[in-house]
C-alpha cells in the first residue's frame, strides 16, 4: 500500500467524484489516502507551502506551482456556463464605469474567480478576501457593495434577493469561445510518471462509479454539504461534474493552457499535464 495526501474541498462536486476511491468502492491499485478538507482558497494557499502529494488547485494558483505539480487528465472543473458571477444588492446602473469605487468581496486572492474579475476590469480596486459561503450575506448586509461568487451561489443567489450583474464566465467564453477551466486535480510530479497515471485511472474509475451509481455516495456528499437543500446539492454536482471531469481532451487542454498565457506567458517552460 502507498499512502497519499490528498486535499479537496467539502462541495458537493468534489465528494461526488472522491467518494467511491476514498471508500473503497473501487479497485484503487495499492492506494490509500490521507484526506484533508477545505475551502478552495485554503487549497490553492497551501499549496504554496506544504506540498500535498495530490490537491485541487484554482488555475489561478497552479500557474505559480507548475514546477511542483502537473494536471491529471481528470477530475477538473471546466465548462461553459460555470463561471463566477458579480453580485449586488440591485442593478446598478452604468456600474461599469464606476466599478473603482464599490468594495468587492471576492473568494480568495488565488482564486481563478478573482483573475477573471482582474481579466474583465483590471483598474484598481477595492477587494476584499473572504470565505466563499459568506460573500452572499456580506452584500445583503451591506458590509460590501458587490461580491464576487463561486459554488453553489450560482444557484441560491436569487433566493436572497441579490442581482447578478455579470456572469465573467460567459465574458470568457465569449472573448476565447473556450470552457472555463476553473481548477484542476493536480499531482507532485515528484511521484513520478507510474504513480501520476495510476492516480488518474484511479480518479477516473471513481468518476464513473459516481456517475453509474449516483445514490451511493449521497451520505457522504450531504454529510459535507449539511446546510444545503438536496436540489441545490444536485444542481452542484450536475453543473461541475462533467464531461470534462472524466477527461479533459485536446479541448480541455488548451483551455487550460490559453487561461495560463493569459496569466504568465512563460508558463510554458514547464510541462503542465502529466505525459502519455
């Protein structure tokens, strides 16, 4: 058996795709995992500096680890009509031109959500960090005039009475006509190309058994997702467990690879994904 670090976040995308390999439900070739949950931001942060053996990275984040890590074939979260959405309280009107002067509660620095607010509108402005769960409430108490959000608040949005004035997803799409890759599942490349691919059949194989066997992970998925209704949790998993999650393809790939030009054109000194 060989034991690996593995971090993911507690949405419901991610448990729907880990469950059956972290379980058990499936041949996981030797494999065994030390699991660790959190907050995509923290993931992106600790990648940083700890090293996970494998981790789910905003893309944002993975262009200033690519020297430590490379891209599964598997396990992503890329699509159209995934993107993260700019919130306020109301419309707003010409908000575009006066956009230096509202506070924006973003998901973290590191976050593909906050490149693509730098990417649409990159004069200064007043940012906020906070935990993606809360940026919702801090509109409607007007602790900020605008939040940027990620995750299930595509859906729960409207509920609170809050107005979407840009989806920056779309506004990516259509500038590239490319899915948005929001993050990937990445791997130390010190574990060497054996290990690398090994991990990814295994991913995969989980992937499928989700899909195939939908019911059986729904305790775990709901015992990380507690304050979310079944519906929401399912909108969730149907929106960012994909095709593209089974296997990013040429399209897959070159989405990622456009979005890491757009943020250090030298990005490709290194290899991104691991080798065939």
């Amino acid at each position: 058996m060989k034991e690996l670090s593995l971090s993911f976040s507690p949405c419901p995308n991610d448990t729907f795709m880990f469950d059956a390999m972290i379980h058990h439900k499936i041949d996981t070739e030797g494999l065994e995992f030390q699991v660790s949950y959190q907050d995509i931001e923290t993931l992106n942060q600790e990648a940083l500096k700890s090293s996970p053996d494998i981790t789910k990275l905003s893309t944002k984040a993975l262009s200033l680890v690519l020297k430590e890590y490379r891209v599964l074939n598997t396990g992503a979260a890329l699509g159209f009509g995934v993107g993260p959405l700019l919130l306020a309280k109301s419309p707003i009107e010409n908000w575009k031109e006066k956009i230096d002067q509202f506070k924006i509660g973003i998901p973290g620095e590191l976050t593909t959500a906050n490149f693509l607010l730098d990417y649409a509108f990159p004069q200064k402005k007043n940012k906020i960090q906070m935990v993606f769960s809360s940026i919702e409430e801090a509109i409607v108490n007007h602790t900020i005039d605008l939040g940027l959000v990620i995750h299930e608040s595509r859906f729960t949005y409207s509920q609170k009475g809050l107005y979407s004035l840009l989806d920056l997803g779309s506004y990516w799409e259509e500038k590239t006509g490319l899915p948005i890759p929001l993050a990937g599942i990445v791997v130390r490349r010190s574990l060497g190309e054996e290990v690398q691919w090994k991990i990814n059949r295994v991913l995969r194989r989980s992937i499928e058994f989700a899909f195939a066997n939908p019911s059986s992970s729904l305790e775990y998925v709901q015992s990380h997702s507690q304050e979310m209704e079944a519906d929401i949790v399912q909108k969730h998993i149907n929106l960012y467990v994909n095709d593209f999650s089974l296997d990013l393809g040429e399209k897959g790939k070159n989405a990622f690879l456009i979005l890491l030009k757009t943020m250090d054109e030298n990005y490709l000194e290194n290899q991104v994904f691991i080798q065939d």
